[in-house]
C-alpha cells in the first residue's frame, strides 16, 4: 500500500517555491471590472450616437418631435436597453386583455 502511494506521489506534479500556482482572484477581478467598463463605454457611445441622430436637447425641441421619431427612440430602447422588461410588460399587458375579455364574455352571459 505505501507502495503506491510513494509512485502517486512521484507521477503528481505538486507545485514547488519556483512554480507558485497563479493568484485568479487579482485576474478574475479584473477581467469582471474591463468587461464592465467596456460594456458602459460601448453604451454610453451608442446613447451619445442616438441623441446626435435625433438632436432632441431640451422641451423646446421634444415639442418638435414627430411620430416617426419618436417611433425609433421607442424601437431602440426596446431593442438595445431594455429588452426583457419591455418582453414581460408586453406579455402582462396581453395577459390583463385576455383577462378582461374573457371576464366580458362570462359576465354576459
């Protein structure tokens, strides 16, 4: 018995002061806070390319808007920002007309 593990203990390869293993939390660390700050810069670059397109900067020129516009900015936001609240609120929303119609048609009854 001893005998195998003296040969388990010689074909295992244990780390020595010169092959220290690599320290992951410092790199884990980093590779979350680079992909954080590249997901904001690439974000904010499209927002800032939005609000050139568009050139809506303050009420006066909100007034102006028109539907097609404001039918894009709708598109976008649903698109890129905020996909999956605006899948659930479609969702909710067709769900509360079912529920009423289906409420309509037993209450005639």
């Amino acid at each position: 018995m001893s005998n195998i593990i003296a040969k388990l203990s010689q074909s295992i390869p244990f780390p020595t002061d010169s092959q220290k293993p690599l320290p992951w939390a410092p790199i884990i660390a980093s590779a979350v806070f680079s992909y954080a700050a590249l997901c904001s810069v690439l974000r904010f670059q499209r927002r800032n390319a939005m609000q050139k397109k568009f050139n809506y900067a303050d009420e006066a020129s909100l007034s102006k808007m028109t539907n097609v516009d404001a039918q894009a900015i709708i598109e976008y936001l649903a698109e890129l920002e905020f996909p999956l609240m605006y899948e659930k609120s479609l969702q909710f929303a067709l769900f509360k007309v079912s529920v009423v119609h289906i409420t309509y048609i037993i209450g005639s009854d």
